[in-house]
C-alpha cells in the first residue's frame, strides 16, 4: 500500500497522470494480496 501512496502523491503534485496510476491499481493490489500471503506462509513454517 505505501507504493500507492506514493503514487497518489505523484499524482498530487502533477509528477504522473491520474490514468496512469489508475491502471497500475489492480496490479499493485494483487502483487500486496501476494506478498501478504506469502508472509503469513512463512511465519507458520
């Protein structure tokens, strides 16, 4: 989530374009739900 904080402020001060980080939404989301899952893996080994 920090990377889309980030982006969000990129997009605030006019350094990306709102689209741009629009479209990267879904795949940063999915790559945090991922590594969330990996971490809790392995912390029960």
């Amino acid at each position: 989530m920090e990377v889309l904080c980030q982006l969000t402020l990129a997009v605030d001060l006019g350094l990306a374009a709102r689209e741009e980080v629009d479209d990267l939404r879904p795949l940063i989301e999915e790559l945090g739900r991922q590594l969330c899952a990996c971490r809790r893996s392995c912390q029960n080994t």
